[in-house]
C-alpha cells in the first residue's frame, strides 16, 4: 500500500469514497433494479412491487452521545433515521433488523430501554422488528438498523428524477436538529463545568429544538398523503447530510442544478434563537445542519398547487436548472451565491 | 433503572437476551412471514417467492484482527458470513449492503483493499454490493454487512422442521476455523515477543486451517446442488457460533433433541495436529468452534441414501431425537454425555 499524503480519506470526502466503492461493484443480479447511488437499494419483488434496502450504523460518541440522550431516545432515533430512507424512495417500512455491539457496560436494563424505543418507533412507523445481530464492542455502543421496505412500481420515486422548472419542496423546517445539538452540548459542557454532579440543564426555552434532536420523527404522514392524493414527486431525498449537501446529491444525480431562495429556507423562530445566542449564523444551521429528517423533494410547478390545498407543512425554496451540480442561492440582499460547479 | 448484581448481558446469555429482544417486537407487519429466531427474517415477496433478510455487525478486536488479516480477506469473510445465512434457509443471496465506521487511521489504500474481497465475494456469491452506510468511529473499524435473498415458497428451510429420526448432518469439516485462529494468535504472540519486527510467522504446515480462519466459504454448491436434485432438507442453519451451541437451537426450535456420535464428527487432520500441538482436545474445537461456515441440516433416513450418491462432501453424525432440546452425545468410550436439559 502507498503511503502518500493524498491516501486518507478526507482527502477525497464522503461523495467521492462512495464513488470510489460502487467501482467495485461490478457483479450485477437481475434481482437488483437499482444500486448504489439513492436511499435505498431498489429490489425486484414481484410483477407489481419494488422491494427497497437500506441500513445505517450508529456510533456512540459520533452519531449519538449517551451523557444526554436516554437509551429509549436513541432507540426511537435510529429507527426513525433507517425508516427515512425508505419514505425518501416513497416507499414502506416494512421490515428492520437491528445490530448491537455492546460493550460490557451496557447493563439489561440499558438494553431493554432501548428496545422499548425501537419498539415504540417500528409500531408508529408500522414496520416489524426480525431479527438482528448481537457482538461485542471494546469501546463503543454500535447499532446498525437495516429496513426492507417496499412500493407499488409506478409510484417509487428516486433521488436523479428532477426537470428542469421543477419546484424545490422541503417538509417542515430545517436546521433545528443542529440547534437541538448545541443547546445539548453547551448544557453538557456546563454540567461537567461545574461542581455540583446533580446539576439538571434547564431545557425549557428550547424544548422544540431539543425534542428534534432527540426524538426527530420520519415523514411517514406527507408520504402517507402523497400516495392518498395521488401526488407524485419527480424526485426526492430525506435531509439526513444536510440541506445543501442533500440538495446537490438530488441535482446532481438528476444531471440538473437547483436555484434556491435564502428568505424561503424555513426556519423555526426557537432556531433563531439559538444561533442568535450561539453568536451564529442561521442559515449556515439551515444549509448545513443534518439530521432533520425531513424530506426534499420536487414538483412540477403544476402539482404545487394542488399539494398546497392538502397540506402547509412543506415549503417551495426555489426551482431546479438546468446546471448540472450547481445549486445557486439568492440571499437576502439579492445577491447570487454559487455552491458546487456546473459540470456542463 | 436498577442496579442489581444480575443486571449484566451475560447473567442471561446470548439466547437469552434475544428471547428478550423478541418481547419488544409486538408490531406484526403482514409483509413479515417469519421474524426472530432463524438465521434471517422472511418476507412475503411475491405468490411464488420469499424475500430474505439478514444482517450481521464485524467489529475489529473482537470478529476480525487486522494484525494478521489482509483488508482483502476480510472483506471476503464478512460477505462469506452474511450469505451464510441466506444459503441456511436454502435461499439464493441477491444483494447486499456494507456499512462502515472508519476510525482515523484507515486510509483510501485499505479501503480499496476491502472492497476488492468485497466485490470478488459477491461475484463468486453472484450477488450485488448495493449501497450501504459510511461513518466515523473512534477506535474500532466496524463492517455491517445486510443481505437480501430470495427463496422459492416451497423450497424454503427453517431451523425448526425437524422430525423425530431425521439424521443430522454437516457439510465439510468443523473446528478447522478455531484451530486455524489458534495458530494465529500464537505466530502474532511470537512475532510480538520476538526482537525481530519484520519476522515472517511460518504458516506452511497450517495451510488449511489458516485458511478456513481467513477465507471461509460460504455452501453455495451444497444449496445450488440442493436445488438441481429436488433435495429439500427438514431443518437447517449455519456452523457459525459452533456446532453445539447450532445444533441446539435447530433442535429447540424443532421441539425436538439430538443424538450424535463424537467419532462421527468431521475432523480434519490438521485440525487435530492443531490439537495435539496446543495440547488441547480436538472434540472441544469441533463442538465449540464457531465460524466454519458449513451447514447443519436435517434429512429424512430415507433422502440421506440419495444425497450420498451426489456428495461425499457431508457427514451423518446422528440422529433428531424426541428430547426437547437436549443434546446428547456417544463418546468414543461408549459413554452418553448430555447438553442442556430436556424441557418436555
């Protein structure tokens, strides 16, 4: 093996290792309708049905920090993330397996308090815990959740199905789960601060924040409504990376580019409080901030309309170009931002 | 949470602690046929196929040591060990996906080197890497690997199918994947007490158990030959945590016991030389050694005669008795030792 500076993985990022890896994956299976580049992996199934398969792994101390996040909490979570991928396919959960590396002291009760989540999480979300592996961890408590899920052939949408005048959707509001996070952190940073070891954080001015970064729940309820109304996006992701970084892979894998609107991005007034109180900017909360699991999709403009009588709780940002990879944002002052080149 | 001395995993065991987590799974999807306790969860699919699942976390230290296992083979094993369990419910592996945590010190060169084993494995597996999960991790390297199969709907095995007289059979031999790791650990103990960093451990008279320690394979060709002669066994699962602790939960979850014979057991001669080296009792490395990857499977008397003129490749080392999940053995002596308690 090289040793040369360029041989760590940052160097090349998150998009480019998976790049990387799909090189690999040369043998294909007729049971495989799609691979690697969406949420989920698209699966043969039967004459009418795509089955879909996708799994996250969480690490304590990266994904999910124990000190202020309760086992059950961390249960419904996982869940609600792996769930996510599987409505951003506008498809459903069906089926999740969930892995535990546990390290030794990981107490039953600790356990069983996780389990009551995940089990909480898959009868709201209508999907049965199957099965699972169990190992042990030197260090770190590690859970992998796995969800099969499926969908009608004609109703699937994928994350590369953008036109150019599509509008761009996002449910609910972004950037909250990061301002949940740096209340949390800055709460756990005064507690070990200070001498008193009982010391309870007080939340209560930024409950709203806090619950969607503890508890953020998947968007069953607007794909629900999707396949109710007859609704179909062109495309869709779940924000999960980050509203950009989401957005690019959306555009990127459509071979378009989108145009956004900074005073459109919706942001919850307890969010700008926190970045007001962190000395922070929001909107780098609403671009950056991951975990929101909320969904970004696109609408030919004529759809809009009509998902708009059925529901107020997604917001148009702007509208895919024709500039493939190039998100651009026009901010407040009017001015134009460019993220990304456009790669013809 | 109480903090009472019998709040350990380990006070209630691996098959414990999954009785429990089995307590937690109360959502029943209509799209789950089979959920907890067979070596991957089955899926309603089509009207003539099922769908199946499984998933299983590897982490460094604890499955896999990369002091003396190359990035390629252990992504061969980790695959090797997924498809594992589809091959067990005699079903064909379609795809699959990997999950890594990579800690800091993994470079770009590694992780190509483990997705070339990844990828080989799945051609040889025919079956597709289709995405899969990338995070941080503080200390360990941790793989998931998730795998989705498919099986005809009456050609599917269950670990529970056993009948009263069925014989017990296992492919290959057993205990060769222990005792090659016991040959391991002992060249990396000598190369880390030795003076000499870039002595080379002599693996020559080890060929074989080495190699079922470093790159087992998965029985494809004992299910595809299976398939092609309309062979259906009664009951089957993996060799993975070793033969005793499998065979006891196919017959537990047959309602049934086992009679076998330690002179029956498949032992290869290195494996025994291994033994005699370590001065330890060769029996014990096969009825105690995971990760060998054969399976263990049950055949009415009257299907063994047949199987017998197509494979050498199996041996009968008993017999399904009625003693719910009792296991008891003939030793070379004559004597009867007993494994776990009749329960009806």
């Amino acid at each position: 093996m090289s040793q040369n500076s360029d041989n760590t993985i940052s160097s090349i990022g998150r998009p480019g290792l998976i790049r990387k890896i799909a090189g690999y994956s040369t043998f294909r299976s007729e049971e495989v309708v799609y691979g690697i580049g969406d949420d989920a992996a698209v699966l043969a199934a039967s004459e009418t049905r795509y089955g879909l398969l996708s799994s996250e792994t969480f690490v304590e101390g990266v994904e999910f920090d124990l000190s202020f996040m309760p086992f059950h909490q961390v249960g419904a979570k996982v869940v609600s993330a792996a769930v996510s991928d599987i409505y951003a396919m506008n498809g459903h959960p069906r089926s999740i397996l969930v892995n535990l590396a546990l390290p030794n002291r990981i107490t039953l009760d600790m356990v069983d308090e996780l389990y009551k989540g995940i089990g909480m999480a898959c009868a709201d979300y209508e999907c049965q815990l199957s099965g699972g592996d169990l190992t042990g961890s030197h260090n770190a408590l590690i859970i992998t959740v796995s969800v099969y899920g499926d969908i009608e052939k004609d109703k699937i949408v994928y994350n590369s199905g953008a036109s150019v005048d599509d509008a761009v959707c996002v449910t609910g509001d972004i950037g909250s789960a990061l301002a949940g996070l740096k209340i949390l952190l800055r709460e756990k940073r005064h507690w070990e601060e200070s001498e008193d070891p009982v010391m309870q954080p007080d939340l209560t001015d930024w409950e709203y924040v806090v619950k969607r970064q503890l508890v953020p729940v998947a968007r069953k309820d607007l794909v629900t409504l999707f396949h109710d109304k007859g609704i179909r996006p062109s495309a869709m992701i779940d924000v999960s990376q980050g509203l950009l970084s989401d957005l690019q892979r959306l555009a990127r894998n459509s071979n378009k580019g989108a145009y956004i609107y900074q005073a459109a991005l919706p942001i919850d007034l307890e969010t700008r409080k926190v970045a007001d109180e962190m000395q922070e900017d929001v909107d780098k909360y609403a671009l950056y901030g991951g975990e929101d699991f909320e969904l970004l999709f696109t609408l030919p403009e004529k759809e809009v309309g009509k998902l708009t009588e059925l529901s107020r709780d997604f917001t148009v940002i702007g509208k895919i170009t024709g500039k493939n990879g190039q998100i651009e944002m026009q901010t407040a002052e009017g001015d134009t931002v460019v993220f990304g080149e456009a790669t013809d």
